[in-house]
C-alpha cells in the first residue's frame, strides 16, 4: 500500500521539497559546512539566495572527483561532511567504479533515510515482512552489503547475505546454504545472479526449479536509480509497471542536465543526473553522478505522483559510432528480446576504438552462426542507425564480472 507522501500531489511535494531546501541551505551557512557553503560563495551565493526550486540551478554542481580532491587537502574525511565523526555510526566506501573510492559516514538519522527509502523499494515490488532475501553485494570497507542488509532487516525480512561470487568455490558455497534454507528472493546485480545460474547449472541443478533462482534474463533494465552509498543508494525503485523508478522526492531532489552547460533538459531527454539530499544529516548540494538519466513526471498507473527516473548509464560508458554516441543500455533494450543471446542473460562488451566509423560488439550466444549474426547485426544497425561490427562467441568466452556488468572496454 502506497504512503500518503508517495501519492501527494506535484503541488504539495514541491512546496516540501522547497522547505526542506531552505532548511539545508540555512544549515550550510549557520552549522556550518564548509565544503558547501564554499561551493555556493563560489557562485556568489549567500543564505537568503535560495528559496525554492527556481534558484537551486545557480548552486554549482559537485562531482565525486571534487570530493576526492576536498578528502586529499583535508585528510582523511574532507569538509563535506554534515555531521563530526563522533555523531556518526557506520563507515563506509564507495565501490571504486570511477576511480579511487571516496569515505561513506551515515549518522542513524542517514540509515534511517535509506531504510525509508529501501522499505518503499521492497514494497513497490512485492515483497513482505518474513521473507527469506539474499544478496550479494560486497562487504569489508564496500558499504553495499551492509546497506542492504540492514534495509532488508528494517523491513523485517531475513538477511542473508553470501558476498560477490569471487570464485567457483564461493559460488558452491552460497548455492548449498540456498539448498537448504529456500529463498524466496534474490536481491542482487546480473553478474553475480548469472554467475550463481551457471554454476549451479554445472553442479547439476535446475536453478529455477531447485533454487527458486530467478532468470538473470529477467531482471528489468529500469529497476532502479542510485546516487551512490555515499549520497542516496536507494534514491528510487519502479513499481510494477516497469516505467523507470519512482525517486523519493520528499527525500531529494532529483534534476536532469546538460553535461556541459549544465542547463536543464527536458523531460524525455538524456541529462545528467544531479541529485540534492534533503532530509540526511550528511546532505550532498547538487550532486552530479555524471550518470545519464531520462526524467518522466507523466502520471504513473500506479498512483504514485513522485518522478520517474530511466537510469540509462554513465557519461564515461558513451561510446561515437557513427553520427552517435551510444550507451550499454541503447544495446542492451535492442538485444532483449533476441532469445538465443538473452538467455539466461545478455553477455556482451562494446569495444571503444579510435575508429568511430563503426559499433564494434562481442556477443555471446548459445548456438553462434551466420544466420543469427546477420539477423542480430540488422537489428542493431536498424535500431541505432549505425553500421555494426559484429563478433558473435560461445556462452562462456566474455570475462563474468562477479559484481556490477562491466559492458566497455578500450581496445
């Protein structure tokens, strides 16, 4: 059942999100933290300059890398933080995806924030208190295994969690405690479920059948938006519908731009996404993930009013073909419903070359040959209006990435 806040009119949540924006703005300049209020004095800013929606665009954007470099003059923690050491109770890092990781702090208060907002997750897609959910994210200084377990506890589901598939033998391990306590749901990446499929294949399971395993296959291209463990992890999820994730916009502002000039985008097109916390005592100020994202504010049939937000990849994963600039998921939405490459998951990787002349892809497939290669080379041509060099493989032959898809390499 949706809350009263996910199905509040646009009006109502604005005039929130414009209270909860002052209220951040006040605490930059009164507390104060110095990182961001640095950022505003750049731009000329001081603390009666913005007061709604309108005025938060002169705010200047953050990147991950601004923060590293704040982490470097200020060791170890940098002068973002909302909140001294001695408030917060969990420490963590970011993955390391685009470069060197950045230092996660959570207060209870931010905990509390992602708790709210997983539970809305959890719920959005089915599932209920007394569930048995495991995962697989990565552990130690990674923050995702801890942040999702402790969400899946907060719902009150029972935690389980096995770690990133690193070898055959932590695989096996994992698939014979499932053998044993039946889970009802697997919370996790394709990668890791893929991995987990295949090798509880070789094992001579139907993983299906005797695990309850989901097809990785199977898993929607949209499911979630996140602004990191270090801003907003579970900043949205989609509901049963399938069109993009609803973000919690009582929670954060979510805002779509033009990488270079930072201007707004239309809703439907490809912008940056910039995301502005509200309610955690570590706050982030417009900050840009320099991930691409399509906004949509078209009403949803499920009744909730909150944004939905089309992950579509990283700025960093665009790769010139042709006249265009093409992403992961452009190949990935185009290829879904190829079933003799989809099942049980799409493997590929796009090659990034000095010659744009052309997409260059290695795909895996259950029984390659000329016929599905023409036939998969028309499709993509057809859908992305560019020519394709295709170089079609055996199941098996692409690197599994035992966490995040790792879908563009350079040559």
């Amino acid at each position: 059942m949706l809350s009263a806040i996910q199905t509040s009119a646009r009006s109502a949540l604005r005039a929130l999100q414009e209270e909860r924006l002052r209220g951040l703005v006040a605490r930059v300049f009164d507390e104060p933290l110095p990182f961001w209020r640095a950022r505003m004095q750049s731009a000329g800013l001081g603390a009666d300059d913005v007061k709604g929606l309108d005025d938060l665009p002169r705010v200047p954007r953050t990147t991950k890398d601004d923060l590293r470099a704040d982490e470097a003059a200020h060791p170890p923690l940098g002068t973002y933080r909302g909140a001294p050491i001695e408030r917060c109770v969990r420490l963590s890092t970011s993955t390391g995806t685009t470069g060197r990781p950045t230092i996660g702090l959570f207060t209870a208060q931010d905990l509390a924030v992602e708790y709210e907002a997983a539970g809305r997750m959890f719920a959005r897609q089915g599932y209920r208190p007394g569930e048995v959910i495991t995962h697989a994210h990565p552990g130690g200084l990674n923050g995702g295994a801890a942040l999702l377990g402790g969400a899946l506890e907060a719902f009150g589901a029972l935690n389980v969690a096995v770690g990133p598939p690193a070898t055959k033998a932590d695989a096996e391990r994992a698939i014979r405690l499932w053998q044993e306590i039946k889970p009802t749901r697997y919370e996790m990446f394709g990668p890791a479920l893929h991995t987990f499929w295949e090798t509880a294949t070789e094992m001579g399971l139907d993983p299906a059948a005797d695990l309850g395993m989901p097809e990785p296959g199977d898993l929607p291209p949209h499911r979630t938006v996140s602004a990191g463990v270090e801003c907003f992890a579970f900043l949205g999820s989609s509901c049963e519908h399938h069109r993009g994730a609803h973000a919690c916009e009582d929670l954060a502002i979510v805002e779509a731009v033009d990488p270079a000039s930072g201007e707004p985008v239309a809703d439907g097109t490809r912008g940056s996404l910039v995301v502005t916390t509200l309610t955690k005592d570590n706050a982030f100020l417009r900050y840009d993930l320099e991930d691409l994202v399509r906004v949509d504010r078209d009403p949803c049939p499920c009744g909730e009013t909150h944004a939905r937000v089309f992950w579509d990849g990283r700025i960093k994963d665009l790769v010139t073909a042709g006249a265009r600039h093409v992403l992961p998921m452009d190949v990935q939405l185009l290829l879904a419903p190829i079933p003799e490459v989809a099942r049980p998951m799409l493997e590929f990787q796009i090659v990034r070359t000095a010659d744009t002349s052309a997409l260059r892809l290695r795909l895996e497939a259950a029984a390659p040959g000329p016929s599905l290669g023409a036939h998969v080379r028309g499709v993509l041509a057809d859908g992305l209006g560019v020519p394709v060099e295709l170089e079609l493989l055996e199941a098996g032959a692409l690197p599994r990435p035992f966490y995040k898809p790792l879908r563009v390499v350079d040559e």
